[in-house]
C-alpha cells in the first residue's frame, strides 16, 4: 500500500486535482479505490492516512486524504476506530494536524466534538508539523 500512496501522491501533484479521480493517469493504481476506501473499510483507509503522514511532506496531498479517507471513516465510526483516532492525535502532531482538514459539519455532533477536542487548538493554518 506504501507504493500506491506514493503514486497517489505523485500522480496528484502532475494532475489537476479538481479532476475526477477515476481519470488520473497511472494504470498500475486505482486512486478512487483509495480515496473512497474509508467508505468500504475503515482500517484500510486508517493505515492509508497513516501511510500517507508518514511518508509524505505535502500539505496540499495529506489534507487531501485528510477530506477523503479520513473524513469517511469519522462519518459513522466504531468506538474502536473512534479511539484509534484520538489516540494517534495524541501521539502525532502530524495526524492532529489532519484533523483540522476534516469537515466536521458531516459528522455526528458527539465525533465532531471529540475531533474539537482531538486536535487541541491547531488549525488548518499552522505549519505542517514534522514527524
């Protein structure tokens, strides 16, 4: 998964990202797959987050998958995931950082609450902290 994440990333920085993700051009990946996936699977989608802030120092890509996958799984989350999530905002400042880049507005209003809480003050405007 680390060698399509990195494709996705590579791929969004040559494409123009507005495009439909189905028309991005490396046949080898299905980028839709990925950015949907926190619709079908929560934990592939989480280790797809994961991946992405660890191997990558692009902002514009990381809020990218922080409006995809991420915000996906926050929509309806399992305790368990729920958990993970507050978990790695309290250990990465990286991830607590993402968080900002989702839309609370589609979310229950006790997970948007706990992402409030989760992300500690940081905004979408601070720099991208470091791993």
């Amino acid at each position: 998964m680390t060698e399509a994440i990195s494709a996705w990333q590579e791929s969004f920085r040559q494409e123009d990202s507005k495009r439909a993700l189905s028309d991005w051009t490396d046949p080898s990946y299905d980028f839709e797959e990925l950015y949907l996936s926190g619709q079908v699977d929560p934990e592939r989608a989480l280790a797809c987050v994961t991946i992405a802030l660890h191997n990558h120092d692009d902002p514009e890509f990381l809020f990218f998958v922080a409006a995809g996958p991420l915000e996906d799984i926050l929509r309806d989350p399992t305790q368990e995931i729920l958990e993970r999530v507050r978990v790695e905002a309290r250990r990465t400042a990286r991830f607590r950082w993402m968080l900002t880049g989702v839309w609370t507005h589609g979310l229950r209003p006790d997970v948007a609450e706990q992402l409030k809480i989760a992300v500690a003050g940081m905004t979408e405007n601070d720099p991208l902290p470091a791993i």
